[in-house]
C-alpha cells in the first residue's frame, strides 16, 4: 500500500513539475516565513537585505491590523471611479472635488497601502531628483536635499549678533518617514521637526531618529499640513520647505498661509512640487490619460501648472525669490533624467526600483498574499504602483510632468 502511494507521488511528480515546484517554492516560503516571523520587526537598515521584502505591509510596527488593507484599498479606489478605463473621468470638477473633500482620508490610506514598498524600493527618502553622469542614486537624491539646505541657509545656530546663538529650527512639510530630515539634520545640523498624517509614518519615522542617534535634532509629530499652526505655535520656525507633498493638498492657500503663520518674518519656505509643465495640451488625450495615470497611483487631487504654485504662494504671504524646474535640461549628455532609473537601466543596486526589479516584486507580493503571509489586497497595491511608475516615465519622457519644480518665497 505504502509502496503504491510512493509510485502514485512520483508519477503525478513526473506529470506535473509546475504544480510540484510551485508547491517546494510555497513549502520554502512558509518555512521561511516562520523562521523569520519573530524578526518581523522594522528597523532603519531592514530593507537593505533582500530577504526583508517579506516585511512588506507585513510587520510588527503596522498601524493596519491585517484586515484592514483590503477595506482600504477600496475606499481609496472609490474616490478614483472609472480612472484608466475612462479618460477624462477623475479630471471632471465632481471627481477633483470629492478627492478634495476626502483628502484626509485618502491620503492616510494611501500611505498606510505605499509606505513599506516605497522604502523596500526607493529608500527612506520619497522623491525624485536631477541626477548627474557617475553620480549613484543615492548621491542624487542627498543633493537634492543639500540643495534645499543650502538655499534656505540651513545651520546649526541662529546668531544674534551680540555674541548670543539658539539653535535654528527648520519645518519638514510632508515628511514621510523621515529620510530626507535625518541626511539634512546630519549635513547642516540644524534641528527639524516634521508634520505628516500618516500615524504609520511617524511612528517608524521616530524609530529610526532614535536608532541613528537623531533624536535631538529630529522629530516626527502627526498632524494635518492644511492647519500647521494647530500643531506649532506662530513664529516657531526660522525656515521650512517641502519634499513632493505639497502636491496632495486640496488647497495650496490653507498650507502655505499655515506655513507662512508658524515662521519668523523673513523666514524663507522652498520646495519641489510635482506640476503639469507647460507642455501639457488638456485637448490631448493621451496627455490626459498619463495626468490622471499620475493622479490615480498617487494620492492627488489634481495636478497643476507652475503657475497655479507660485501664485498661492503670493496669495499666503510670501514674496517669491526663486522658481524653476529642477529637471530642465535633464536630457543633457551629461545628466540621467530623473525617470530613467524608473525606466529600467539595470544596475545592481538599483535593481528594485527597475521594471524587471518591479516584476519581481509584485511576484513575491503576489507569492506572499496567496500564500496568506502579506495581507490580502497587497497585490492590488504592487499593481497600482506599476502601473504609475509607467505613467511617470510617459510624462517624463514627454516633458508634461515634472516631480521637481523648486520653488523659494520669502514670508513677508
Ligand atoms: C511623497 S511623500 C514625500 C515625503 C518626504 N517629503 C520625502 O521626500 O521623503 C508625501 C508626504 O506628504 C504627506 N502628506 C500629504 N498630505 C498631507 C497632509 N494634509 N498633512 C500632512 N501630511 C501630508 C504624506 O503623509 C507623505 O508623508
């Protein structure tokens, strides 16, 4: 009997590889899984070894309890209704502004659902940024950041003049979880306190302040960028500035005259907003379709001209000094234009962030969730991303669409 069953096992082995290696692969996965479950922790260099994937949406510090994602996942996608099927639908007034007055909400999902891929993939800090010929990704990305540093004349101290120093405080709008305020703190040594919704964000944002020794000089607090003065008290900072967040707002008057209320007068706010250049036709159908494409897979309202940036700006109390696209020229002969590394260039260390390295991922995802190890829903989230990061590279690669557009105003 014993034998039979044995002969049974080999020739349905022999008949079917496909089911029995996708049965040793699932069997490997599981068994990993539960050795590393009592790992499942995130600590600020877990993404840097690959096995941490599994970490994703999938970890002891998560806000969302496992079942929650799916729930979130649709209330998202309900306030994008007939996005990608029908052009022209979520850029119709009635959809814009039921993204508006869902903001909160949207965005909180959004970040609960991208946080973990967005870091297993990009890295701690969540932005695009011009990028020189032999300079890494990683290089890149800090110079963006030192750029708004040294722009916004970010230091240690604030002298008086009189022999008198007190330590100057910067603004983080938008902060995510915190990369780009830890290299900041670290180049200028300046102390920056960061606001963003998301409770998830903060929470892992304050982990790895702590576990780089940061503590002092950074800080993560939950709040809502289109009320800042509810969290700080007026006049509290001497500069600020925003990574790619501003673009999610529903009204850019209410942030900036908030950020305005919370600085010194003269105090100087810069950033970079995601905008529609000025070569983007709204007649144009395929214009429209990759706008809403970039709407769709990241949390916005709507996309707007540079124009429309500036102007709020001056309407909030600043007088603006400086604005430009960070990425022009980014086709130069010595420059990597800022979607190329989403386009797919291989390169080991940034293999990720690659279209083979994003289909990858969404197979491991996909492995996990069938699996039951990641939540049910994480999928839907690896495709949504995919998908934008296309839409993202077609706006780039036809110059509607920059993520960097630099912005500095003075507050009056
Ligand atoms: C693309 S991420 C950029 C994060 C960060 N600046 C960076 O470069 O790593 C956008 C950030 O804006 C935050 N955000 C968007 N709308 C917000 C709001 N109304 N109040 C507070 N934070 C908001 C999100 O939670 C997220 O942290």
């Amino acid at each position: 009997m014993a034998q039979q069953l044995v002969n049974n096992a080999v020739k349905y082995t022999e008949k079917n590889p496909a089911i029995v290696g996708g049965g040793a692969l699932a069997t490997c996965l599981a068994t990993l899984f539960l050795v590393k479950k009592a790992e499942m922790k995130r600590n600020s260099h877990d993404y840097d070894s690959g096995m941490a994937g599994m970490n994703i949406l999938n970890n002891t510090d998560h806000t969302l309890k496992a079942d929650e994602f799916k729930t979130s996942i649709k209330d998202y996608e309900s306030m994008f209704g007939g996005a990608r099927s029908d052009i022209g639908a979520i850029t119709n007034e009635e959809s814009v502004e039921g993204r508006k007055e869902r903001y909160g909400a949207m965005i909180d999902h959004f970040y609960n659902l991208v946080t973990d891929f967005y870091e297993w993939g990009w890295g701690q800090s969540f932005h695009f940024g011009p990028r020189f010929e032999d300079e890494t990704f990683d290089e890149s990305i800090k110079r963006a950041e030192y750029y708004l540093c040294s722009r916004l004349g970010m230091q240690q101290y604030v002298f008086d003049g009189k022999g008198g120093k007190r330590p100057m405080k910067a603004l983080d709008v938008g902060c995510g979880v915190g990369g780009p305020m830890r290299n900041m703190a670290v180049f200028s040594k300046c102390q920056i306190e960061g606001i963003t919704i998301n409770e998830y964000q903060v929470k892992i944002g304050n982990k790895y302040n702590k576990e780089h020794g940061l503590q002092d000089f950074c800080l993560l607090k939950q709040g809502d960028f289109q009320n800042v003065p509810k969290v700080w008290p007026k006049e509290y900072f001497d500069v600020a500035y925003e990574i790619e967040a501003t673009c999610h707002s529903p009204n850019r008057v209410d942030t900036f005259s908030g950020i305005a209320a919370v600085l010194k007068k003269g105090g100087l706010f810069a950033g970079y907003e995601w905008i529609m250049r000025d070569e983007y036709d709204p007649k144009n159908t395929d214009h429209v379709r990759i706008k809403e494409g970039i709407e769709v897979g990241n949390a916005l309202p709507t996309l707007v001209n540079y124009r429309h940036v500036i102007e709020c700006m001056e309407k909030s109390g600043f007088e603006v000094l400086d604005h430009f696209d960070a990425n022009e020229g980014c086709d130069a002969i010595n420059e990597i234009p800022w979607y190329e590394t989403l386009n797919g260039k291989m390169s080991l260390s940034g293999f990720r962030m690659t279209h083979l390295g994003r289909w990858c991922t969404h197979v491991m995802v996909w492995t996990l969730e069938t699996l039951m190890i990641a939540p049910a829903g994480s999928t839907d989230v690896s495709a949504l991303l995919n998908a934008t990061a296309i839409d993202l590279c077609d706006g780039g690669n036809l110059k509607i669409f920059t993520p960097s557009y630099f912005f500095i105003g003075k507050k009056k």
